[in-house]
C-alpha cells in the first residue's frame, strides 16, 4: 500500500478535527497510522497520545473500519473524471499547508491541467444563500471583474452568494487558469444542493469541484462548517459578500483570519438582515470594506504565510503554537474575566452521556459539538484559547449559543433561532450548563421511532 492509498483511506476513517488520528499521522506517517487505527499493527506508546486517547480513538475508528475502501474510492473519483491530490503533488495546493487541521488530501471532478492557482491568484466569496438582489448583483459584478484579472474564484457551491459567485466567474473566465473552484462538503458522487448540477457541470467544464470528503459521503451540518477552513486556505483574500449576524459564512471569514489571509467585507443597508455579519466583521476590525473587484483585488496577493496583523488596535498574542490577534475588545474582556475551563465542560457532558469535540476555532471564539445519533454546535466567546491543545486552554464568555441540526426542504442547514440562545453568568457550574446542552440536544435530536404495522 502506498501513501496515496493509505492517505484516500484516512479520509474515510478520521474526522478532520480528530487529533489523536492527527498525532498518529504526524508520529508515524500516513501508512503506519492506519494499520494502527485498523487494528493491523499493535499500538505502542506514543509521546504526544495518552493511553486514553488512543483507545477511545480505536473504539471509534473500529465503528467506520468496515466501510474502509481506499481503492474503491479512488476507481470510482476515477470513474467520475477526477482524481485524488495528496501533499507533494505537482497540482497539490500547498495553501492548505497552512491549516493545522490540513486535509490527508483532496478530492476533486474537473480541469486539472492547468492545476490548482498559487493563493495569491485566488479569491474567495461567500455569504448567505437567501442572497437578496442586491448581494448578488455585487457577487456576480465582483466575480466577473476579479476572472477577467485572471483571479480564480472559489466559493462553496450552495444557493445565493455561492452560486452567483461561481457564475460570475464563469462568465468572465478568459481562459487562464481554472475559472472558479467549488469546495463541497460532501463526496463528489453526487451533486449538493441538487439544483446546483448544471452550474456543477459547467465548473467542471472551466474550474475544479473538490472536497476532502471521499466519495459517498453525506453532507453535513459539521462538513459545511468544516469545507469553510478549505475555502479560506485555497484563497489569499475571503470576502463575505452578505451574511446575517451568525451566518455560517462568518466561519470562513474566522479562518482566514487565524492562517493569516486577508478578510474583506461589503457593506449593505443598516436595514438589512442580510448585512449584519458583515456589518459585525468590519465593526470588529476583522475586515477591510471593499465595494468592486478593484477594490478586492488590491487584497490579494495574501499577506505572507504566518504573517503578523498589522491592522491598528489589533495585537498579536501567542497562544499555543499559533499567532493570532485580539481586538481591543476581546482584550478587555480576557482582562476581566476568565472563567470558563473548556475541559471542565468537556468532562461534564461525558457525565450527561454525551462526547463533545472542538469544531472550529477562530475570531475569539470556540465552537464545539455534541456527536451522537444527530449532531449541535454552540459557541464559546471572546476569549483566547490554546490552537494547539484547544481542550485544555481557558475561555471568557458571555453567551452560549447551541441549537439543533435543522435542515430546510432543500437539505440546507438552517442559522439558529433567537430561542434558541442561552445567556451564561460568570461562575455558573459546569455541571449545570453540560445539563441544559444534554436537555436542548435530546429535545432537538430524539426522532419519534416508526411503530410495527
């Protein structure tokens, strides 16, 4: 078996944000790790695992050993017209180097000839699918103007902004370079949102379709959020075109910002609902406003890898292995209060039965999430936390943000309710919040059973 195969095979066995298979990959390389994880090597003592660690992982690895097919997978990506890109290939894109949590390689259905376009010749748009007129005359102008510069697109590929983007792209495409890059959150077996498969086939025709997820994966509430790191590292600016106050789109906007790549944001009517994240990323100082592809362009190339934030109030601190920066605001409130031990709450929820994991870090916050039959997300923030051992840091907060995994009729995942929000004291025992967390997720999550006929 050779790295390829080995590499095709963790994608189907480890979670992105599973780092115990992470350290086994950085400890012993791609092949090693997975006879580890499969049971085909016996496990040793590891400097950076615990015994713990370890078996809880191959407890959970042994559920998914069966489904297990690297070369399966590969025929079929083959089958479908694509292939499979690991770190060291000639078109792998070494902007995902940047990611702590970089995929074991990438999926994708499309032109690869003229391979995957440097992070300086990249730009991604993203914002909310209930796009209004307005968002997406300014994403399909912007996509148009930043193609017919030779900047590659990258965008997501759901509704509103997503799709505006990468028909803009399309249609301004001169020939250099692949035009638009789609990164789904599910296998490229199968096209998501459905209504999206013509404009899926015409990417493929110009641009690339890819994901870290191998084929016959679902897509889902943790994957949308998860494809988001991916659509940051591939671009040296994330612009959010619109975006409502806890937008998913907002995720790629915090990503961007903790690899050091330019955020950007366009301005819309104080009116409007659809504008409030944007409007909340350039209060906070995490975005520069633009209005034009000029104005976009002059973002990218991206600041250099690991560079420093130099925007005014903006501090770099280090946390970890990580530099990252804090606005005035989140320094004041780091200053005031640190409370909330996220290992303490971790412990809690495996006393209520549930097992809680870190989703996504960035822009002060910490998102994390409860897997079980369905899966729910909450938000932890400001605060600072530790990249590189995110369980074990400490987080100021004022707000618990959690709510089901809702899906609309056309499968997409929907923002959460003002109910469904959960102001949090200083000092409230950890105990009590794991059990408000284990109500809500058994209320939302608990699916009345079909009864025999």
């Amino acid at each position: 078996m050779n790295d390829r195969i080995a590499r095709a095979a963790l994608t189907r066995l480890f979670d992105s944000q599973d780092s115990t298979g992470r350290a086994l990959v950085h400890a012993l390389g791609a092949y090693a790790a997975l006879r580890v994880a499969t049971g085909a090597q016996p496990p040793h003592t590891f400097r950076h695992i615990t015994e713990v660690e370890l078996n809880e992982g191959l407890r959970r690895w042994a559920q998914r050993i069966p489904d297990v097919d690297a070369e399966r997978d590969l025929a079929t990506i083959e089958r479908l017209g694509g292939g499979f890109l690991i770190p060291g290939d000639e078109h792998w894109p070494i902007g995902l180097d940047d990611l702590p949590d970089a995929p074991y390689g990438l999926w994708y259905v499309g032109n690869i000839t003229q391979g995957i376009p440097a992070v300086q010749r990249a730009a991604a748009l993203t914002g909310s699918r209930d796009s209004t007129s307005y968002g997406a005359a300014v994403t399909g102008e912007m996509a148009h103007g930043l193609a017919q510069r030779g900047i590659c697109i990258v965008s997501g590929l759901a509704y509103g902004i997503d799709a505006h983007a990468h028909r803009g792209a399309l249609a301004g495409f001169t020939g250099t370079g692949p035009a638009t890059i789609a990164v789904a959150a599910g296998g490229l077996d199968r096209v998501y949102p459905s209504g999206n498969a013509d404009l899926a086939a015409a990417i493929r025709a110009d641009g690339l379709v890819v994901s870290e997820q191998p084929p016959g994966s679902a897509p889902t509430r943790y994957r949308f959020l998860q494809r988001n790191r991916i659509i940051a590292a591939l671009a040296g600016v994330t612009c959010v075109v619109e975006a409502r106050w806890r937008s998913g789109a907002l995720n790629a906007a915090h990503h961007a910002e903790t690899i050091a790549r330019h955020v950007a944001a366009v301005p819309g009517s104080v009116h409007s609902a659809n504008s409030a994240g944007c409007h909340r990323l350039l209060k906070e100082g995490t975005a520069a406003l633009v209005s034009d592809a000029a104005e976009l362009a002059n973002y990218s190339p991206a600041r250099p890898t690991g560079g420093r934030d130099t925007r005014p109030g903006h501090h770099p601190i280090r946390k970890g292995d990580r530099t990252m920066t804090e606005s005035p605001e989140t320094q004041q409130a780091t200053e005031e209060i640190e409370w909330f031990p996220a290992r303490e709450l971790v412990d809690a929820m495996k006393a209520e039965g549930l097992e809680l994991h870190v989703e996504q870090t960035g822009g002060g916050t910490a998102t994390f999430f409860l897997q079980s039959e369905g899966s729910q997300t909450f938000t932890v923030g400001p605060g600072s936390f530790s990249w590189k051992n995110p369980l074990e840091s400490r987080f100021t907060t004022a707000e618990l943000y959690y709510g089901p995994d809702h899906y609309d009729d056309d499968g997409e995942p929907v923002e959460f309710s003002a109910d469904e929000e959960k102001t949090v004291t200083p000092g409230t025992p950890m105990a009590d919040i794991a059990h408000e967390i284990a109500v809500n997720f058994r209320r939302f999550n608990t699916r009345p059973t079909d009864s025999a006929t």
